[in-house]
C-alpha cells in the first residue's frame, strides 16, 4: 500500500521488493517508472498539480530523503528506509547485468555519460550498454527513435527535475521495447567520478 504525504504518494518498498516488482512486470512486458520523491519535490507538488499528478502517475515513488522518513514515523507509516536515485539506480544496474537487460543512458554533459558508462561497465561485469546520449541533445524524434532502435530495455534519463519525468512521460508510449524507466538527476554525475 502507497502511502500519502500532502496528497503525494511514496511506496514503501525496498530497493529489492521494486526490483522483485520490476522483474514480473517485465514478464509480463509492462512499462515501469521510477521517481524520487524528496521534501522539496511535495512542496512544488503542493503548488502545481500538474508536478503532482506526474509524481502519483508514476509506477514507483522512491522516498529520496529523510524528510519522508520522519513523516511516515510521525504517522506512524510503514516507511522505514531511504531508497535513493542513485542506490536504485545501482541496484537496476546490477539486476540488468544479471538479467541480461540491455540499458541506456540519456543525459547530463557528453563527458559526463561517457565517463559514467566506463565506470558502470566496469563495476557491472557483463552489462550491456544498448547506448547512450548526452543530455543537451536538440533532436528529440531522432533520439526517441534511435533509443527504440537500440534494443535497450532499462532507460534512465538524468536531465534534472521535472524536465527528466516529463521527458519520460512523453516519449514511453512511443518507446515501447523499453520497460522501466528512471529520471536519475545527477547521478550520472555520480557514477562518473
Ligand atoms: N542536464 C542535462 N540537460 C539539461 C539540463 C540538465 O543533461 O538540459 C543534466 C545535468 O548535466 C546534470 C543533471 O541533468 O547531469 C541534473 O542534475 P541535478 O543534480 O541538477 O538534478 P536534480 O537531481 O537536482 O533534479
């Protein structure tokens, strides 16, 4: 059961339940999206509906930030751990190389992605990167297009909030060979040093 801080929902799966989760819905080829709900991101929910109902349509919101915690202890809800961006993003990584799920990376500057794929292919022995594409790019057709095209399964798109979330709720119904999506913020950042 989600639950509902300020009218915005957060699940209260682990890293490994949204993976199990993940896993079944690919069985059975539906779409997954993944967002991190952080204190600031309730607050401009509160102000813009539109931010808000992006954050209740995804399949996931992951409790990015302490701030949820201490809300659900407050209320006695059944959130008790942090389950981060860049942690999830680690763990899809590492069951992408074990399941063998091709995965694409869309975002931040050139040097940035490129180093980032360096690095998670190295820490992901076996990984397949089906792509990737910074962040600044201007043609969005053909960059739709050539993500379809690449045989990627698992996209993660890290252009910042909301730009990344509404990025991903315009494209996924044309991005049907991809299966779980998440806007990752900077963690290409992350990964890449
Ligand atoms: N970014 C991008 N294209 C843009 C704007 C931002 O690729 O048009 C990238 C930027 O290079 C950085 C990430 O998006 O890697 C934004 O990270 P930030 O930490 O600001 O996002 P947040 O997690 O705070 O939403």
């Amino acid at each position: 059961m989600k639950e509902s801080y300020l009218g915005v929902n957060v699940s209260p799966l682990t890293y490994e339940g949204i993976i199990e989760e993940i896993r079944s819905r690919m069985l059975r080829r539906e779409q997954s999206t993944i967002i991190a709900v952080n204190p600031e991101k309730v607050m401009t929910a509160q102000k813009d509906p539109q931010v808000r109902e992006l954050i209740n349509g995804a399949t996931f919101q992951i409790a990015d930030g302490v701030g949820i915690l201490l809300a659900s202890k407050l209320k006695k809800g059944s959130i008790t751990s942090r389950v981060t961006g860049v942690d999830m993003m680690a763990r899809l990584l590492k069951f992408a190389a074990e399941d063998h799920h091709p995965i694409y990376l869309y975002g931040a500057k050139k040097e940035v992605v490129e180093q980032a794929a360096v690095k998670i292919t190295e820490q992901n022995p076996g990984i397949e990167i089906a792509g990737l594409t910074d962040g600044y790019e201007q043609d969005e057709e053909a960059l739709v297009q050539r993500i379809q095209e690449s045989g990627a399964e698992i996209l993660f798109v890290a252009l910042g909030s909301p730009k990344q979330e509404l990025w991903i709720r315009r494209n996924m119904d044309r991005l049907e060979n991809v299966l779980v999506f998440q806007g990752v913020g900077g963690s290409f950042d992350v990964f890449s040093g």
